[in-house]
C-alpha cells in the first residue's frame, strides 16, 4: 500500500515540477515517456520493438534510448536511418559514421536507458583500432578530394548498367530467333547482377549519392529487377553486415529442435547477433563449422552452382513474400520497412510491374514455354554471377568463423585464431621500442570484420568496378556508407593499419584463385568433420 501511494505521489511531483520547468512544449508523449523513466529508469526491449513505425521511432546506441521519430527526415543520411527503429543499432551507429557523431545529438534525443540484454553482446568496442582506422580512411578521401559517397563516376556507370539491362531486355523481346533471344537472356540477366552490385547495393546502404532522393531512386532498382529492396536491407544490412559469420549456435540448436507447430518466439526473445547468410543454407549446404555434417554435403562443392543459380528466384518468389506477409526473417523483427503501408504498397506494385515485363512480356513474344524459359534462364544467369561474387568473400579457405558462446574471437575451420600469432608479434615488436602499442581484443568489432571477410584483386580499379566493390570485401564491411567506388583508394591504408595493430588482412590476388578456394573449401566442409572443439561448448574445451 505504501509503495503504491509512493509512487503515485511521485509521478504527481514529476509531472507538475515538468509543466512547470522544462517541458512546457513538449509533446504529452514524450512527458510520459520521461515519467516512465523516472520510476522505471530503463526501457526493455519488448517497449523498444513497440517504436518502430513512421512518426514513432525509437532506437538504442551504446545503451541510450533515443526518439528518432522527428530526426528522420533531417538524418544526413537519409531513409536508411529508418532501420534502427525499435532494436538496438548499436552496431549501425559505429558503422555508418566515419566522421563520428556529435554527443549533442544523441543528448538531445535521448529519452532513456535500455535495459540490460539477457544476450551479452558479442563484440568489444573499447579499442583504439576501429577509431584509428576510420580517421585514417576520412583522411586519405579528405586528401584525394573524394566524397565519401558517390559522384558523378558512379552516376555514369549506372546509367550504362541500366541502358544494358534495358537494351537487352528489350532484345530478349523483340528478336525472333530463340537462339539470340536466350542470349539476351543470359545478357540481362548478368546485367541484373550488376544493378543489383553497382547501384542498389550503394543506394541502400545510403553510399550512392549524397542525395537521400538518389539513395532511395538507386535502392529502388533492385525491385525493378524483380526482387525486394526492403527485404535485401533486412537480410544484408540487419543481419549479416553488422554479425559477419556469427553464429548464435545454442539460439540455432534451440530453433532446430522447436517443434514448428508451435509460434515461433519474439524477437525480442531472440539473440539478434547471428548472420543469416551462413545459417539460412543449412541444412541444404554447410557453410559454418558448427553446423553438423550430413551424408549429401560431400558433394555440395558440386550442386552448389546449381543452387547459386536458384538464389534469386528463390528470393523473389519465397522470401520477399514471406517477410512482407510475416514481417520477420528469421530472428530479425521486418517492422521497421514492411510495417509501413506506403512499403507494402509499392512492394506489390514492383512485384506485379517486374513480372509484367521480365516474365509475361517474353511470353507475349516467344509464347508461355519459352517466355517463362527465358525468365528462368536470366535468372538463373543473374543468380549464378551474385552467388559467386558474394559468397566467395566469406566462405574460402582461410577465413574465420565466430559463434555466440566462444567470446575468445572468430577461428578457423582448423580452430586457429588467426590474430593471436599477429598480435603476439606486433606486441613482442613493440617491447623492443618506446612505442605503447595497443592489444586489440580478439571481439573487437573490425577486427572480427577483417577475420571474417576476404579480399580478390585488392588494389584493382576494373574489378573493384566489375564486382562493385565486392573485391575489396574488408574495406567494404569496415566502411558499408563509403561508395564502392572509392575502395581501391582506402585499400591501402586499411591493409597497413591492420598490420600495425596486429589484425589479419586476407586477400587472394585474382577472382579465379579467391574462387578455387571457395570450392576448396566448401568439398573441406562436405568431407571433413570441423575441429572437435566447434561441437562442444567452449567452457568443456
């Protein structure tokens, strides 16, 4: 009884000593807001994934809530920021920022604390590294007189990219000759891979153009070639960039064994650190030394082209639409893009546009049999080309892999962590001089990114170009809001930092050779059991 008059009476305090001193004009909202932080002090995620939606956004950065629901439509950035709301953006708040952010602006939205995770956080940001590192990159453009995002070089190349789809979409059509006209498929179809690498990659990462309106335009092409820009940046931006080949093992075994007759749980019940990109294969391929093996995955390094060549389609006509149905993919709440009415709308309006001149235009022309033969053959084409271009990165002999449960940082299929022997060396090194030199924790955020990813051809201006910026992997995940384009300038420096800091830089010198040992790789993963150590819980080790 005493509690309850308590802590009436002091919301009653609260609320005149607010009227009455600071918050005049503010909203009745956000007065409620504030008062629940009073007697609370902190908002849990449940409250958190509630704000997800336009006019009412809140996010989470280092711990600090913050109302974004006004900033949006000022963010330097633009639409992208919309991602954050309702979870903890932590990760996309270090990551979109070379520049870093003013703490007077997180002060001014913030409007309380988030409650404690009960899934510790993977990753350390307490080194100097990643710091260092983007001071560096800010610098070298600042003296190349390039802007972080794209330019005129950039504008150029999609207006060929997109003249190419076009042109041979249109021959696909129009010529008589099936022969040619499967041709042209197979052209439009590379030509697809590339908007999808060159111009929507970019756009939705907000790199393109320093024009939130270009950003959104070049993000919408990926829905002119027939898959879904939203779900892309659920999948990409949500899922695998800020958690490279993190598993959450014990959520994946847990899930595995959920009888799925039952609903799944929340979201906010679920660890959010674990990449979809290496999980969602599974069982089909195994892509993750935690995974078990299965009988049939000896021969993955030969049916994966087949199912490189599925990868789109199974995109446009599954996933797509069970994220805009469902709103969820995998553990990731889809809230923030498809709870927007405006969203759904102009998915279901690109769907039926796309198939309308990719799919039922080449069966106007060529009749139903070879028109849908030649909607399935570009993208089968397409497909194949993004398959090979991406996956490569982070699946190829060498690279690391992290799960959940082992905080001591990303290993090898072998168990080996690769920054241990580097940094013993660099420290050993720096013993000898008067340099302080700084050990960077094996979780550390961009370091795990430079475990975790592969560079091709690093260095190159025509395959940083033809891959869009795939080839340089690594500065790609340390800096996703730099336009492709400027890469092949930072490489470099990012390669000659991560030697003074200790931290692994993997690069292979042409795509053939990065490729081979993808395949390498993936018959190691089919035909060999991993390390013992990665069926096992590491505190058994």
């Amino acid at each position: 009884m005493f509690c309850e008059v308590f802590s009436t009476l002091t919301l009653r305090c609260a609320n005149v000593w607010l009227q009455i001193h600071c918050f005049r004009e503010i909203s009745l909202l956000r007065r409620q807001i504030f008062l629940q932080f009073l007697i609370s002090g902190l908002t849990t995620l449940d409250e958190l994934a509630k704000h997800s939606l336009p006019g009412d956004m809140w996010t989470a950065v280092h711990g600090r809530v913050l109302d974004i629901s006004q900033f949006v439509d000022k963010h330097p950035g633009g639409q992208v920021i919309k991602l954050a709301a309702g979870r903890d953006a932590t990760v996309l708040f270090e990551t979109y920022h070379p520049n870093g952010v003013s703490m007077a602006v997180l002060d001014k939205y913030e409007i309380g604390k988030l409650e404690k995770s009960p899934f510790a956080p993977y990753y350390s940001w307490d080194s100097p590294f990643y710091t260092t590192l983007k001071k560096r990159v800010v610098e070298v453009l600042k003296q190349k007189n390039l802007t972080r995002r794209g330019s005129a070089e950039i504008q150029v190349k999609a207006v060929i990219i997109l003249t190419g789809f076009w042109t041979s979409l249109a021959a696909m059509c129009l010529v008589s000759n099936l022969t040619y006209a499967y041709m042209w498929a197979i052209a439009m179809g590379f030509w697809a891979a590339f908007v999808g690498t060159c111009i929507q990659h970019d756009g939705n990462h907000g790199a393109f153009s320093g024009s939130s309106r270009l950003n959104t335009v070049a993000g919408w092409t990926l829905d002119m070639i027939g898959a879904s820009a939203f779900t892309w940046e659920v999948q990409h931006m949500l899922g695998h960039h800020p958690y490279t080949n993190l598993l959450d093992d014990d959520g994946w075994k847990k899930e595995d064994a959920r009888d799925k007759s039952t609903p799944a749980p929340k979201t906010t019940e679920v660890d959010q650190e674990s990449d979809p990109d290496v999980f969602s294969s599974y069982p089909f391929m195994r892509m993750h030394p935690s995974h078990p093996r299965v009988w049939y995955h000896k021969f993955q390094h030969l049916y994966a082209p087949i199912l490189f060549m599925l990868m789109t389609m199974t995109k446009v006509f599954h996933q797509d639409w069970e994220l805009a149905i469902g709103k969820r993919l995998y553990h990731i709440d889809a809230t923030c893009r498809y709870g927007d009415f405006k969203n759904v709308a102009r998915f279901a309006m690109m769907k039926l546009l796309s198939l309308g001149y990719m799919a039922a235009a080449p069966c106007l022309a060529h009749g139903i049999g070879h028109g849908l033969g030649l909607f399935v053959i570009g993208h089968m084409a397409c497909g194949e080309l993004l398959a090979l271009m991406f996956i490569v990165n982070h699946v190829i002999e060498g690279v690391a892999y992290a799960r959940k449960s082992d905080p001591a940082g990303p290993r090898t299929d072998s168990y080996v962590t690769p920054m241990v022997e580097l940094q013993n060396a660099v420290l050993e090194a720096a013993a000898t001089t008067d340099e302080p030199v700084a050990k960077i924790p094996l979780n550390d955020w961009a370091a795990v990114q430079c475990q975790t990813s592969v560079n091709w051809a690093p260095g190159s201006w025509f395959w940083n170009h033809f891959s869009g910026g795939l080839s340089h992997q690594i500065e790609h995940h340390l800096f996703p809001s730099i336009c492709h384009t400027n890469y092949f300038h930072i490489q470099s420096t990012v390669e000659r930092t991560c030697k003074e800091f200790g931290v692994p830089y993997q690069s292979e010198p042409s795509l053939p050779t990065a490729l081979g040992k993808m395949f390498k790789h993936l018959y190691m993963l089919g035909n060999h059991d991993s390390h013992p150590s990665w069926a096992t819980s590491p505190s058994k080790h």
